[in-house]
C-alpha cells in the first residue's frame, strides 16, 4: 500500500531496491487478504455478495477499531495487553450507563479515555514496561467490567443500533466503515505535522528530545488516541451484538496485536501502517470464521486453525523482510 | 565588555562529572560571531560533554554558560533552538522510519498546518542543493533507506535550514566522519562561507588536516581541560598532536626489560578490512596492545577472535582457549541477579562440576581464592554482583576470566570508569599472570596503559595502520598514526 511508501518512485540503486522491498512488504497485507478472499470466492461463491460481505464482516468494524487502538500504542514502541478487557468494560458500560443515563456513560467513557493518558504519562515518567502496566490494567478493567454486568445482557443504545445496521446502497456498511476509518487515521498520524512527531517518537526518541519535544506529550498523545479508539472499539461491538458480556473483548488483545503486525507494523521503531492496519484487521476477522466454515472445519479446530493462518502470514512476512536486508 | 557582546557564546569554569569521572574540569570556552573554532582532543577528553553543554543538552555542574552576553540561568535545548544554537551530533539523530522532508519538519515547530509537507520538502532540498550539489537525495526518501553517508548529509543540511528560529551557531561533531573526500569538501567550504557571512561554527574532527585548514581558531583539550587555544595560524600538525598527547612528564610505566624470546604462536588475526599484509600475531607470554581511536575495529577483531576459538573462520588462527573481559561490563560482562562467587564462576562451569551439579563448595573455592589474589573488597562472595563498587565489580570480571581454562585473554577496553588503585593491582596481575605464560590482547583507549605492552598494533578505520614495538611506542607516535590523514 502507498501507506508505506508515499510517492516513492523505485529508483535504479541500493535505496531503489530497499524502495522496492518496503513497497512489497506494503503489498503483503493486501495480497493475504486477496488471498482469503479469492478463497472464500472459491469455496463459496454465493458468500461474496452485498449480503454476505455484510455478514461475514460483521464484527471487522470492532477488530479493526482495536487494532487501530493498539496501533498508536505500538507507534511509540509500546505494547497494550489491557486493550482486549478493556473494548470488554466499554462494551458493559455502553449496554448499561450509555442506555439507562447517558450523561454518566459519556462521563465514565472520557474518564476512561483519561486513565490511558495517565497511563502514558506513568509508563513514561517511572520508566515502566507498558506491558507489565497493561498487564495488570487488564485485570482491573476486566474486573470493572464484571462489577457493572455480573450476568451477560444490558441493551446497547437505539441510536447505536441504528447506526450499526445502517445498509447503505451497493457497498456493504463493514467496508465503508473500514476505509472511512482507515482514511481518517491515515490523514491524522502519517499526513499531519504533529502525526510525524508521533511516529518519530517511536523512530528516535533522542532526536526528538534533542529537537526540543515533549516525550511526556507524545507518549499521553499516543495512550489516549489508544483510549479513544478502544472505546469506539467498544461501542461499534455492542451495536453489532446489542448486549454485552464481561468477557466480550478478551480475544482482542491478540487479534489487534496480530493486525497491526499483519498490516506492516513493526513493534519497535515506529513503522506502522493505518491502512494496512484496517486490512489486516479485516483478514483476520474473514479468516476467524467464515473462511473456516466454508472449509467445513469444525468449530473445536477453528481458534486452533486461526492461529497457524496467523503463523504463515506473518512468517511470509518475515522472509519478506529478511530479503530487504 | 565589546568582546563579550561579539560573543555567540562563553563558557566559564563549565564542570561536569559522571558519577567519579570528571568529565569536565573548570573550562573555558567562547565562540565569537563570524568565527569557526576547531575543537580537538583524544578520545574521552570531554570534546562531546563540553558541545552538549553548549547545545543544552546536558547540564552543567559548575560554571557559568552565557550567551551573546546575557548569563542563562536555565539553559536547554530549547532555548538553545530559541537563540540560534544549533548541533549536528556524532550518533545520528534522524528518525529512520521518517522521511527526509518529515526530519526536517522536526527540527522545526513552525513547519506545520496547510502544506507543511511541501514548505518542509522544498526547505531540505534547497540547502541539500545549495552544500552538497547532485546529492542525488529526495525528500521523500526514508531516512532508513539512505546510505550513512546520504544520513550525514541530510543531517547537516537540515541544522542549516532556516525558518522561524534565528541560526547564529552551528556545531558539527565529526561532520565528516561518514563523508568521501568529495562529500565533505562540498561541505568544508559550505562552512567557509557560512563564516564569511557572518555566522558561526565549531568543528569538531579527527582529521587534522581539516581543522588546521578550516578554523580560524584551535583549541586542544585533553583530560576535561583546555590545554591551548590559539589562532590556528600558530599550530601545525605537530604542535597539535603534542598539545593532545602531552609529551611532556612521560615516562613508561613498566620498565623492567622483559624477556626478548618469540614463544609459540597463541593468535594470528587478520582484520577483514585489511588490505596489505599486516596481521596481528601474539605469543605465549605476550601482552598486545590494540590502540588507535575508539571505534576503529579494536573491538571487532577481538570478538572475532572469540568466536573463531569454537568456530574456524578464515583469517584468523587461535591455538588455545580464549576469554573475554567485556568493556561494557553493565550490558556484556555481568550477570545482575547472581552473587560475586557465580558471577566468577560462569567461565569455568566444566572444572566446578561434580557429577550433572554445580559444587558450591568448589565454587566457593574459586571465588575464595580469587578474592585473596585479585583483592575483591566485600564482606561474603555471596552477596549479590551488585553490592560490589564498579572497580571491584570489572575486578570480579577479571577474576572469572583469569580463573577458567584460557591461555588467551581478550581485553575489550575492561578499565573504563575504574578507579586508578584498582587499575594499578589489575595491571600488575596482568603482567604476573603473562610471565607465567598467558597471552593478553588488550585494546584501550588510555594511552597509558599500553605501557604495559610488549607490542601496539593502532587501528584506523578497521584497519591496522602501525605495528609499534615497546621501545618505539610513545603517545606521539600513537596518536600520528590513528590520526593519519590518509583514509
């Protein structure tokens, strides 16, 4: 995708073939979901159709929102593990506070929002491993979650109900939904000025202190762009499934983790990819469980054959990768 | 007072200490508008220290920083930017998953809403275009994709954009470090006429060459001072490698005569970048000094040493055991949670076994008796690595290292930031444990302690340049070779 490499024309040298490689790289998140989709077409043709697009991506409009989520954290080479329990408390808050007395769920979404900014600013501060951070904020929003909604159920708002089964006219909602959302967060981190400063904190943070940046800023910037979208996250799932449960979003964290990385991303050093993001977000959601069912695999195999899919994208990655140097 | 009004910048009694290191030791330093200083010294002298200093990126201990004349209470990098004080660093700083155009947006806050990309794009091509004609770089090239050289360049293009902030002084540490001839000649006279225009420059190089040609003033500094400073009409190549050695008061360290009898060859090691026949040979008994600026390839070929006595390579002949004191020792040499005793011990696991188990009582043994020879001051061998002070810690690494099987020791600059009773107790261990018949390959960065050689390769740029015997080694003659203006 051009995500990666904007307007970079492959040139005849050792940085036009390092060009090349990065564009190749690009294209990998496209081709796999070519891949799954050519193979979806192939085992069920009738799946690929307004209607089926819009079953099968259902739930990609969640999984692509937390894998943008996790997405800005990755960019400024951190990890959240909390963001799976996390799309699971929104998600109780929405079908409960958001339906019964909207101004207290709207309250207790922003406050949640600011929680990821302070967690920022402590990982930064204290110098803390985000992973253990997140780790332990795991359990406390996976515990919030259960104090709100002890027994699966709660109604999301009507207004989300409507929003999320909105059919506009030839192109399946789930996909106009992923391109708006990859559009947007393209434009913010890869194109605005303040977006290179995002990205450049996870490429050298020295340079940027050295520069006269705020690495404090940058790293709240980031958490709470990963709040944000945990939330929309969150809602987006409950407008799809119209109840919740506690345990909603705890397949998640992987799944995003897995997405940006499948997308082009790259733990350290600040590559990330908002559209591959989305597309790989999108792959993963089509190889969860239609592709699956089309192969008539039984239910019992398919987290088990989800993860050898995720396997053999990411080790054809790699190889990818090995080659550019 | 009219000359501390011409004054970009003045420096008085600026001090610095890392922890028992005096970096910095009272000095002082001025920069005058339309003026380009040379700035030299060996390794460690404090060149680097006193230019973050002057950058606002660290902080002073002691002493004043004034600039343009006003005293700066709390100077910082921003407020360096603010009044046109700028620093090309010697570690790139540019983000490598950025673009030339969006490094360049970086050093600059104004760069930004409607069109920035473009603003930035034609900024950084107009002054890569104005120092370096047919650079052959675009500004949408990634920063990671670009050679080193293409790095530097971009790097020293972009202190010289100009947008909002004022651009009074730029400090270009080793700007040439990664540049071909041609590359850092467009550069050099880019500066000349920088300074011709009015602005400032201090130039940091290890080519003296450079310095001699393009400063208008020299100052030398060696051991966290500022040992001359003068028009650099007045210095010539020799003058200065002289400030910086200091040739006066030296004398050898070590002076017994040793024997003189070639023993059997331990190593014989070929650089990979060499290119005429030199090699390294060490004997048995020998103590072979690796010298030459840090970062030429001392290090390189000691770790390919290392590896080639479990794995053959070519170019390299090892005939017996090796070990490795580490330079680093807080990210190579040691193992933070284990005690002293285990620490020491690691090297020689085979000899401390008894049956699939580690003896601790034979492990106790070693660090005992380790503890009596080498002096490790600490109540109980089993408290943790950590309760030891940094010179008993490297004492400790040598311990593990001397303790085990090897015949041959390599020495990865080990004495850096150790105090000088612990250094002198290590030197005499390491020439007692020569005599007995050990080889020691021992690179440094202190001049002095190659006193305690009986053979000085010096490395430049990878290569080895010089073979010094011990009566010919002097720190002149050191320092001419690493410094040798041919590449």
């Amino acid at each position: 995708m051009t995500a990666i490499a904007p307007g970079t024309v492959p040139k005849a040298s050792p940085r036009g073939s390092a060009a090349r490689a990065r564009m190749l790289r690009g294209l990998l998140p496209a081709l796999s979901l070519a891949l799954v989709l050519l193979a979806i077409a192939w085992l069920n043709p009738r799946a690929i159709s307004y209607f089926g697009f819009n079953l099968m991506l259902n739930l990609a409009i969640p999984i692509a929102l937390a894998t943008i989520a996790q997405m800005f954290v990755i960019a400024g080479n951190e990890l959240d593990l909390s963001i799976g329990t996390f799309v699971g408390f929104v998600g109780c808050v929405t079908a409960t506070w958001l339906r019964d007395a909207p101004l207290i769920g709207i309250l207790v979404l922003i406050g949640s929002i600011g929680v990821y900014a302070l967690l920022g600013a402590l990982i930064h501060l204290r110098n803390l491993p985000s992973i253990v951070v997140t780790l332990g904020m795991s359990f406390v929003w996976q515990g919030l979650a259960i104090l709100i909604l002890p027994k699966p159920g709660g109604k999301a708002p009507e207004w989300l109900l409507s929003i999320m089964s909105f059919k506009p006219p030839y192109v399946p909602f789930p996909i106009l939904a992923a391109l708006l959302i990859a559009a947007v967060v393209h434009f913010g981190l890869m194109r605005t000025s303040y977006g290179v400063i995002l990205r450049g904190s996870g490429g050298n943070a020295a340079a940027l202190r050295r520069a006269g940046w705020s690495l404090l800023k940058t790293k709240i910037v980031l958490f709470a762009l990963t709040g944000l979208f945990g939330v929309l996250s969150g809602m987006a799932l409950i407008g799809i499934t119209t109840s919740a449960d506690a345990n909603i979003g705890n397949g998640y964290t992987l799944l995003s983790i897995a997405g940006v990385i499948l997308g082009g991303g790259e733990f350290v050093g600040g590559r990330v990819s908002p559209i591959g993001a989305v597309i790989g977000a999108l792959t993963l959601a089509l190889a969860a469980s239609p592709l699956l069912t089309f192969m008539h695999i039984p239910p019992d195999w398919q987290v088990a054959a989800n993860g050898a899919i995720l396997i053999i994208v990411l080790a054809a990655r790699v190889l990818i990768s090995r080659r550019e140097r | 007072m009219l000359q501390a009004i011409a004054d970009i910048v003045r420096l008085n009694g600026a001090e610095k200490h890392f922890g028992a290191v005096r970096a910095l030791n009272g000095v002082d330093f001025h920069v005058g508008a339309g003026e380009c200083v040379g700035l030299v010294g060996h390794n460690g002298a404090g060149k680097s220290t006193l230019m973050h200093m002057v950058a606002g990126t660290l902080r002073p201990d002691g002493g004043q920083i004034a600039v343009r004349g006003n005293q700066e209470a709390s100077y910082s990098v921003a407020r360096a930017l603010e009044l046109g004080i700028r620093c090309v660093f010697q570690e790139l700083s540019l983000c490598p998953n950025l673009s030339v155009a969006e490094n360049t947006r970086i050093n600059h806050p104004s760069l930004a809403g409607f069109n920035w990309r473009r603003r930035a794009a034609e900024l950084i091509r107009a002054k890569l275009d104005e120092i370096f004609p047919g650079h052959g770089i675009s500004a949408d090239d990634i920063a990671g994709d670009l050679s080193i050289g293409r790095r530097q360049m971009v790097e020293v293009a972009r202190a010289f954009t100009l947008t909002r902030e004022p651009l009074h002084l730029v400090i270009l540490d080793e700007p040439t470090s990664s540049l071909d001839a041609h590359t850092a000649g467009q550069l050099l006279s880019f500066v000349r006429r920088f300074v011709a225009a009015g602005g400032s420059c201090i130039l940091i190089s290890h080519v003296l060459g450079e310095v001699l040609q393009n400063a208008d003033r020299i100052v030398v500094m060696r051991d966290g001072k500022v040992v001359a400073a003068d028009a650099a009409s007045a210095f010539d190549r020799d003058r200065l490698v002289a400030a910086m050695g200091g040739a006066e008061g030296h004398q050898k360290a070590a002076a017994e005569a040793r024997k003189t009898e070639a023993g059997a060859l331990r190593v014989r090691a070929r650089p990979i970048r060499q290119q005429d026949d030199k090699e390294l040979v060490a004997r048995t008994g020998e103590i072979i000094g690796l010298a030459g600026l840090a970062g030429h390839g001392q290090t390189d070929l000691l770790l390919s040493i290392f590896s080639a006595a479990s794995r053959a390579r070519t170019g390299i002949e090892v005939t017996a055991p090796v070990a490795l004191v580490a330079g680093d020792r807080q990210s190579d040499g040691i193992f933070s949670q284990w005690s002293i005793a285990q620490n020491i011990g690691i090297r020689s696991l085979a000899r401390l076994r008894s049956g699939l188990l580690i003896s601790p009582q034979r492990e106790a043994e070693l660090a005992e008796f380790w503890k009596k020879k080498i002096g490790i001051r600490t109540p109980d061998m089993n408290n943790n690595i950590y309760s030891l002070s940094g010179g008993n810690q490297q004492k400790a690494l040598f311990a593990r290292a001397l303790g085990s099987d090897a015949e041959i020791v390599l020495m990865d600059d080990p004495m850096r930031g150790v105090d000088i009773g612990t250094k002198l107790e290590v030197y005499d261990l390491v020439r007692e444990e020569a005599a007995k018949g050990r080889t020691f390959l021992w690179y440094t960065t202190e001049t002095e302690e190659l006193d305690n050689c009986d053979h000085v390769y010096v490395f430049k740029n990878g290569r080895i340049v010089a073979n010094l015997g011990r009566d010919e080694l002097t720190e002149e003659k050191i320092i001419q070779s690493s410094f040798g203006d041919a590449a």
